[in-house]
C-alpha cells in the first residue's frame, strides 16, 4: 500500500511574470507531469496581429507530483509558488482532486475555440446552478454546471477548479446534458 507521502497530487502553483511555459519546460525536463490552460490569442508584433498558442490564464501552473518532489524542485525554480488557501489561520498549498483536474484537462484539451476562462471576479459572480453531465459528443462524461454566463444568450455549462479558475463551454445540445442530483 502506498504511503501519502508518495502519493502523487495536483498542486495549483504560481509562476509569475509570465514564466509558465519556462516553468513547463523545466518540468518536463525533470519528468514532472505538468498543465498549463492554453487558448489562442491575438497579439500585435512588430505591428502586425497574429494568433500565438498561449497560457489562457497568468501566472496558473497545475503540477502532478509527490509532496516531496515538490518541495525539491521550488528549490531550483525559485519563482515556482504554491497558491494557498486559508485553512484555520494557515495558509495551505490548494490541492485539486483528480477527477476534477481530469475534466478541466478534458475541456481544455479539446482545442475548441469559444472556450471562455472565467478567473478571480467573474468566477466570483457565477450564480448558483443545476449539477449537470454531458452525454456524448467532444465532453461526454464532463461534469459541471449549467448557468447563465455574462456576455452569453443561452445557459452555458461550467467546468470549475477549487474556485481558482473556471472554463465555460460552447453551447451544449439540451439533449446531450443529464441533470446530477
């Protein structure tokens, strides 16, 4: 049986001043399973628009690894931070659990272009929804919530992580989404 130290987590961690995809190389150099959102956006160069694969959200690193590896590696990428919570006046590191984790890799993945990420205040204004899961198609297995989003005409179903970050879908077929209870 596995001890849980050994245990292998998902750690939402910080890179900031845009050192994301630094911290992912580094990562992956060091076989340390890592995840950026990325998302397509238009950046002016030399003054020319053109689209760049880039982080969807600032600063955001997911890391899968052991507590103990973690430790070990802040120490050579000394501008890697945990995100904390507080937790009875501490702060601790914020650990997403698998499942939700997956599903955010799932939606993120699947390289749709009108995936809207949803951080900090608007994740805040989010009002209450119903539970849902997608049946079928690009997100089958997906659970989420079905709420109206601003800017949105039609309900949309949202994929969120321990209220860090969240991905709002493309619309969603009525007949694809199965109410969780």
């Amino acid at each position: 049986m596995s001890d849980a130290a050994d245990e292998k987590l998902w750690f939402a961690m910080s890179a900031p001043y845009q050192n994301e995809l630094r911290v992912q190389k580094i990562l992956d150099r060091d076989s340390i399973e890592s995840f950026i959102p990325m998302a397509y956006k238009v950046v002016v160069r030399h003054g020319k628009k053109r689209r760049a694969w880039l982080p969807a959200v600032s600063n955001l690193v997911f890391v899968h690894t052991t507590r103990a590896i973690i430790q070990e590696t802040k120490k050579y990428i000394p501008f890697l931070q945990y995100l904390t919570r507080l937790d009875g006046g501490r702060n601790v590191p914020i650990i997403v659990p698998d499942v939700q984790m997956n599903q955010f890799i799932t939606v993120c993945r699947s390289n749709e272009e009108k995936l809207v990420y949803l951080t900090g205040d608007e994740l805040n204004r989010l009002g209450k929804g119903r539970r849902v899961r997608i049946l079928g198609g690009t997100f089958d297995g997906v659970e989420g919530t079905f709420v109206r989003v601003k800017g949105c005409r039609n309900k949309r179903v949202v994929v969120q992580v321990q209220g860090l970050v969240a991905v709002v879908l493309a619309e969603v077929l009525p007949d694809l989404i199965e109410v969780i209870d």
